[in-house]
C-alpha cells in the first residue's frame, strides 16, 4: 500500500514537473518539488524492478483515463438518440396511462352521474355555474361600457387623415391604447364581481382560468387589430390587401383564442383534480390540433407564398428562388413536424431552445427587411434633386444616381449577411468563434481585400471616365458648349472602352490570385491562345493594325463622309476593328479595316462644293461665266447660304468641250459636308438664272456619218417607218432608201421615232 502511494506521489511529481510554464493558474507560482520527492524517483528509476512497477502503473492510469473519456465523450448523435430513446419510453409510459384513465371514464361517468343525483351536490354545481356566468356578465358589461364611453375619440382617431409616418403611427398606438383599456375594464368588472359573489374553490378556479383566457386572447386580438386594422384601411400598418389583412386576422383570432382558452382551461382542471396522464395526453392532442391548424394555413397560402418567393422570375437568384419557391411549404411543415415532436417528447431544454431559436429569427428577419425599407427610403431622400436642378441640368440626375442601384444592393449584401450570422448564431452555429478563428480571419481579410480592389477599380474608372465625359462635353467660362475636334470624339470614347477592358482583367485576375487560384498558368495559357488566335486570325489582327494607324493618322473620325471599301456614306461609329457607314437612303454598312485600301474623306477640314454647267456652242462663253459669277456672288451674300460658305466662287473656266455641250467648271470654298447641299441649291439658281437669261442648257445629241463611196457619193441609207399606234410598219410611206446630201447630218429630232437600222 505504501509502494502504491509512492508510485502515485511520483505520478503527480512528473505531471507537475511535465507542465508547461504558461498552463499555470494566473495569480498562483508553480508548486515546489521538495529534494525528497526528486531521491525518491531517482531511485525508483534506478531499480529495475520498482522501475517495471512504474512503467506499468503509467499504462495502468494511461488505459483507466481512456476509458473514462470515451464514457464521457460520447458523440452528440449517440446521445441525441440516448435522449430520443429515454423520452419515447416515457412517452409510452404516459400513453399506457392516458389509456388507462379513458379506460375508467365508463366508470368516472358512473360516478359522476351519482354525485349529480345529490340534491347538493347538483345546487353546489349550479350556483357555481350562475356565478360563473355573473362574473362573464359583469366583465362583458365593462367592456361594452368602456368602449360605448371611447366610441367618438376612437372614430376621431380613425377618421384622421396624416401623411408623416410617425404621426400616423402615434394615431395607431392611441387606438390600440383605447383597445387595451376596454381589455381592462373587462378584468376589472369581471374580477370585481368574483370579489362580490365569492364562489367555491371549483368556481374560482375556473373563473380565473376564464378571465385570464379572454384578457389574453382580447390583448393579442388589439395588437393584430393595430398592425392589420382589419376594417380601416387607413389605419394599418402592414401594407396589404384588404381581404389579406382580414384572412390573416381571422387566422390570428382563431389561434390566440385555441391557446389561450384550451391552455388556461386544461390548467384548472389540473388544478380541480384532474389526473396528470389525462392532462398530459389533452395538452398534448391540444398541441397536434394546434399544429394541424397551422399546416392548414401552409397549404392554403402555398401558392400565393411561392409566388411572393420567386417574384418576377429575374436576377441573379432566380434559380434558387424558383427552387425554394417549390418547396417552402414542405420544409415549414417539416420544421412543425419536428417542433411538435421536440415539444411531445420533452426533450430537456429542446423546445424552450426551439421556441426561442424561431422568435428570434422572425425578429432578425423583421429587423433585416425594417432596416432595408428605411435605409432605401433615405438614400432616395438623400439623393433627390430638386426640380430646379432637374430642369438646369437634365443629365445631372442620372450622373448623380449612376451608382445609386450600386449602392442599395451593397447595403442589401451587408444586412443579409448580417442577418445570415446572426441566424447562425441563434440556431447554436457558434460563427463568430469560426470567424476569430485564423481560418476565419484569413476569409475576412481575402473578403475585405477584394472588396477594397473592386472598390478601387471603380473609382479609378469612374474618375477616367467623368474625365473623358467633362471634356468632351465641356463649357467654356460663359457658359457655351466647346465643340471637340472629331479626333476627340473618336479616339476618347475609344480610350474608355480600352481602359474599361484592363481594369476588368486586372480586377479579375486580382480577385483570382486573392483567392487562392494561381494565375501564372492562367496567363501564360492566355498568352499562348493569344498567339495561336493571332496566327489563326490573321485577318483581325490585320483591322487591328489598319484602324490603329487610322485612328492615329486621323483619316476617317466620326461624323465624316468618305468613301472607302467600295461604300461611301457619313461615318456613324468606330471601333478598333471596324468602321460603320450609314449611306443617304438609311442602309448601315460594316466595314473591317482590313477591306480599306484608301480612303477618300469628303469632309475633312473644309470641302469644296464643284460645278460643271454645260452650256450650248451656240452661247457666248464670256456671257455664261458671268452669269455664273453673278449667281455665285448672291449665294455668298445670301444669309441661308453663307453660314456654309468660306469663299467667293472660283470660275475655273471652260473644262471640256463635250459632244453637245461647252462645259464651264467652277467651285466655292465651304464647311465640311456642306458640298452637297451647296451644289443642290446651285443647280436650281442656275436653271432659273438660264432660263431668264434665255441661255441654252443643250440636250446630248449624236451625228451619224454614213461615210462617202469612191465617187464622193453617201451611201443608200434604208428607213423603215412605224405607226405609234399600230406598232406595225407604215405602207403609204416610200421604203426607197433615201440619199442624204453630202455633209448632211441627222439631228436628234429627225431621228425620233425611228427603228434601228436594218444595217
């Protein structure tokens, strides 16, 4: 026995001598080894035989203290299932009872029927029962009288017509306050009259199982009455249809008053006598009718809850919204399942936990959709402009609230997650441990830094962008709008797009890298697509090229009229790949830059309106030019033309001597894309301008030549002639060919009408 002390004194010695420093209880110094102790196990460690001993005590105590802790820590599902087990044999011990007790009511009927037949006992009951009903009287009559004496202040307040929220909520409060006092006035008259007619101990129980049933169900009706208000729609404060707010109160008032008179009432007759298996088994049948009712409800909102869950079928969510919208009402009833059984079985603590777990998370989710309402509400109050800026600055609005959705589906992120933690937290998932964890920490600060990158990436964007915007919309001092050269107009909008594309790859391949995701392979596998794309796609990377040197040289911007790929027309957008033309009847062409050999720019920097006036060989030159040079000046000095026109009209002179026409050339100087217009409106003065000055504008005409025999003679030239009306050849008319006088020619007039030649 002393040897055994011995080994366990030397056990605790290395236990304490094993002890890191930092184990020690704070406040108190590390136990002192006395010299003894320390002989003691050096000569135990010496011995072989005492150290044999030794080593196979340790393994002794090292098994026994498994042991132990396996019979202690047992899994959680062991012992759930432990409990499950102990709490179904009680239950069956409960149910035999029950069974027993509805066995005896055969015989409890009997004897009930014998104590009725006592002339005293039947007064006994009979009093009770008056008295009963005195007492139900009297506080009925208080309410009535209350509510008579608040009618008017009630319909004051209900007649009241505000729009602040907070004033309207204050009218609310008041009325369901002038509820509550007709709820009191209930008890009062009702518990005074107990008072005066002082029933047995049977009938006071009941009486206050009575009383304080219809105080509580009238409470719970006054406060569903204030949040739903049923019959004055003005005064509600859930926002709903009228026949919702009526359903949901007829619902409430249904449950309340089950609860609270089937509760109050099984409690007097416990109180009264009542066994307890009978108590147990009406409690809980009164629990499965509770139940049954409330799956009655789930299944008769099924649809219209689904409908609310998968909303307008849009967002990111959509799919799991459609999913859970499928499914709602089967994982609700499963929850009321389980909380009945939780609740049947009496499991320690398991239905109080439950209960506070569910109050607690309709809490959250009130709280979390409240928060979301307001914080919308002020943002939007926030951000409003006033209606003067709106008409001074049109495009301010947008610019102002162009990260307002942003902003509200941020805030929404942050009070689900939230939310999400703190449901977590009260259905027993300890995350804030998880989270101070380093696993956890490390998720926060990869979340915090992503979070910190978008944000960057975006105002670095948008102050580029807000650059690029301000400049080429910009405003002199005065207030005038600067016109941007059409170089600025092209290559800056051009610049946004490229700058938008690195931010978004750098922002991605960031976020990847914060992630865990090693990019290195990523980009050099992107660098090796690129290539191989580059060699298969040679044509693109050639529009690349081609419209980066056209950018650059500033050929073609937008707004000007050019032609090139085989199509003209005004210059709509570009890109760095293509160039888009719309042509004067409306057709949109794409052209890739690669198709554009030359281009040829109608409108840049200044254009000339060119004209060619044919004017017949009879006219006198000298005179036509001049009449064009008149006609040139009054466009110049003419207001509707001049804004266009940088110059006075250059008269080239005469340009070609066409087959029936002299032909004059002349140009003026103008605006860029202004050519055509000028030159419209040119030839419609110089028309009019001919013809008052009786100038010939020629028809073509043609002279044929039949040439010349060796005696000087043309030759025999045959004319068939045909009736314009008959279509058919003309018999009176002479077919012998007819001989043209040398030199002779046949004019366009006397060609008219002809057929060709036979030949």
């Amino acid at each position: 026995m002393i040897a055994l002390l011995q080994r366990l004194l030397v056990i605790f010695l290395l236990a304490f001598i094993a002890l890191p420093a930092t184990a020690a209880e704070p406040g108190k110094a590390p136990a002192k080894t006395e010299t003894k102790d320390l002989e003691r196990l050096v000569n135990t460690l010496e011995d072989p035989a005492k150290r044999d001993a030794f080593v196979t005590d340790l393994k002794t105590l090292i098994s026994a203290q498994k042991g132990a802790k396996e019979t202690v820590e047992k899994p959680v599902g062991s012992q759930l299932l432990e409990a499950v087990s102990d709490k179904v044999e009680s239950a069956g011990k409960e149910l035999a009872d029950a069974a027993a007790t509805l066995i005896d009511l055969p015989q409890l009927a009997t004897i009930l029927r014998q104590a009725m037949s006592n002339p005293e006992t039947r007064s006994l009951w009979l009093m009770v029962l008056l008295k009963l009903a005195a007492i139900l009287a009297a506080g009925l009559g208080g309410e009535w009288l209350a509510l008579l004496a608040m009618r008017r202040p009630r319909a004051a307040i209900e007649t009241q017509t505000t729009d602040g929220y907070w004033v309207h909520l204050v009218f609310v409060i008041l009325r369901t306050a002038l509820e509550l006092v007709a709820v009191a006035a209930f008890a009062a008259a009702a518990y005074g009259m107990m008072t005066l007619t002082a029933p047995a101990h049977q009938g006071q129980v009941i009486a206050i199982a009575l009383i304080n049933a219809s105080v509580i169900a009238r409470a719970v009706t006054a406060v569903a009455r204030m949040l739903l208000a049923p019959r004055v729609a003005s005064m509600r404060l859930i926002p709903m249809t009228d026949e919702t707010a009526n359903y949901s109160f007829v619902w409430i008032r249904r449950l309340t008053n089950l609860c609270a008179y089937g509760f109050l009432l099984l409690n007097a007759g416990l109180a009264l006598g009542l066994a307890q298996a009978a108590y147990q088994l009406l409690l809980k049948l009164l629990g499965l009718l509770v139940g049954l009712l409330l799956v009655m409800l789930v299944l008769q909102n099924r649809q219209h809850v689904a409908a609310r869950i998968r909303g307008d079928g849009n967002g990111a969510l959509r799919q799991v919204r459609g999913r859970l919208a499928d499914i709602w009402h089967i994982l609700l009833i499963i929850y009321l399942v389980v909380t009945y059984g939780v609740w049947v079985l009496d499991l320690p603590g398991g239905f109080e936990y439950v209960l506070r777990a569910t109050a607690l998370t309709v809490v959250i989710f009130a709280v979390a959709r409240g928060l979301i309402e307001v914080i919308q509400r002020g943002v939007k109050r926030a951000f409003a402009l006033k209606d003067e800026q709106k008409r001074r600055f049109p495009g301010l609005e947008m610019r102002a609230n162009r990260y307002l959705p942003m902003l509200m589906t941020a805030l929404k992120v942050v009070i689900s997650i939230v939310a999400a933690v703190a449901l977590l937290e009260v259905w027993g998932l300890d995350i804030f441990e998880w989270l101070s964890g380093p696993v956890g920490r490390a998720v926060l600060e990869r979340v915090v830094t992503i979070a910190l990158i978008i944000a960057v990436a975006l105002l670095v964007w948008e102050i580029i962008s807000a650059a690029i915007e301000q400049y080429l919309v910009g405003k002199d001092r005065e207030g005038n709008a600067v016109t941007r050269s059409q170089r600025a107009q092209t290559l800056l909008p051009l610049v946004r797009n490229v700058v938008l594309v690195v931010l978004a790859v750098m922002v991605v391949l960031t976020v990847l890298s914060e992630l865990g995701i090693n990019i290195g392979p990523l980009i050099a596998g992107a660098g090796i697509v690129g290539l191989a794309v580059g060699f298969g796609a040679q044509t693109m990377v050639k529009d690349f090229i081609t419209g980066f040197f056209i950018l650059i040289e500033d050929t073609v911007a937008v707004g000007d009229i050019v032609e090139l790929g085989g199509h003209s027309g005004k210059v709509e957008a570009m890109s760095i790949r293509s160039i888009q033309l719309r042509d004067y009847s409306g057709q949109v062409h794409r052209i890739p830059f690669s198709e554009v050999t030359t281009t040829v720019n109608k409108s840049k920097d200044f254009s000339f309106a060119t004209f060619d006036i044919g004017v017949g060989y009879s006219e006198d030159i000298d005179r036509c030019i001049e009449v064009i040079r008149d006609v040139g000046t009054e466009m110049v000095a003419d207001e509707e033309y001049a804004a266009v026109i940088d110059g006075d009209m250059n008269i080239m002179g005469v340009q070609a001597l066409g087959d029936s026409a002299v032909v004059i050339r002349a140009r003026i100087r103008v605006k860029p894309g202004k050519q055509f217009g000028l030159q419209r409106a040119f030839n419609r003065l110089i028309k009019m301008r001919f013809d008052a000055e009786g100038i010939e504008i020629p028809f073509p005409h043609r002279t044929l030549y039949f040439g010349e025999d060796s005696s000087g003679n043309a030759p025999d030239a045959r004319v068939r002639l045909i009736d314009a009306r008959t279509k058919k050849p003309d018999t009176s008319a002479s077919s012998t060919p007819a001989k043209r006088p040398e030199g002779e020619a046949r004019s366009a007039d006397d060609s008219a009408g002809d057929a060709p030649t036979d030949g």
